[in-house]
C-alpha cells in the first residue's frame, strides 16, 4: 500500500504518533493511546512485510482491539485510593460513629450534631444530650439507635 507515494510506514506511525498525542494532549484517560500503539506496531510490520491494503487494515483492526483489551486490563489493575473512594460517601464515613442529641427525639424524630452541623435523625425516642450511634444515612436523615 502506497499513500501520496510515501511507503505505508510513514501513514502508520504518523497515525500512532497522532493518537498517543491526543490522548496526551485532548482526551487523557481515553484509549487512543493503545489504538496508536497498535499502529506503532502496524508501522513495524509494515516495515518488514509488503501487505496488501486489506490485509493491513484486517491486521491493524486486530491489533487496536488485542491493545485496547490489555489497555482495559492494565487499566482495570491500578490502585484504587480508598480514602479517597469513601470521602463522599457518607453512609461509609458516618456509620457506627457516636454523636449527641441536640434535641430529643420524639416520636420517631430529632435532631443530632455531628460535627459543626445538625442532622435530622430518625429512632426510637430520646431525651436532648443522649448518645446515639449512626446506623445508616437515609437522604439526609440519619438513622440512630441509642449507644
């Protein structure tokens, strides 16, 4: 395959080198990066090997998918920061902690300090000043058992 009379490898690794750019450049975190992998390795080939255009193409296709699956894999090992997944989580951050009452409740209904701010709570009744122990987070309810 010939393209503007250049042989093959310059259009492949002028693609690679295009695609690993825009991901560095436009889109990090995309998987043109192992997409312009593969057509480093299709410029490689067609260094060492005359193929037709659709064996090239065929070959290319199988590459880019072959790349973008290891991608997905390397991917999908990375760390995950825990302290960072649960830091907007409050189920996880609030449950099992301890706070007072700021008002009693009553009737299934009151309020809590947890922190510098006071949450609507939702337990069985309670004098103001008792401690209660946050179950779990409902919308911006806590649900509390007494501690």
């Amino acid at each position: 395959m010939s393209l503007f009379g250049l042989p093959p490898v310059w259009g492949w690794l002028g693609l690679g080198l295009a695609l690993i750019a825009a991901e560095v450049v436009i889109a990090p975190g995309t998987y043109m990066l192992w997409i312009g992998l593969a057509a480093l390795a299709m410029a490689l080939i067609s260094s060492i090997a005359n193929l037709s255009l659709g064996t090239e193409l065929a070959l290319f296709g199988a590459l880019a998918l072959g790349s973008a699956m290891a991608g997905w894999v390397i991917y999908g090992r990375r760390a995950v920061n825990d302290a960072a997944q649960d830091l907007h989580d409050l189920s996880r951050t609030l449950r099992g902690q301890v706070v007072l009452l700021a008002t009693a409740i009553e009737n299934g209904n009151g309020q809590a300090r947890v922190g510098d701010s006071v949450w609507r709570v939702n337990g069985p009744d309670l004098p103001a000043g008792a401690k209660v122990r946050i179950l779990s987070v409902d919308g911006a309810t806590l649900v509390v058992e007494a501690a």
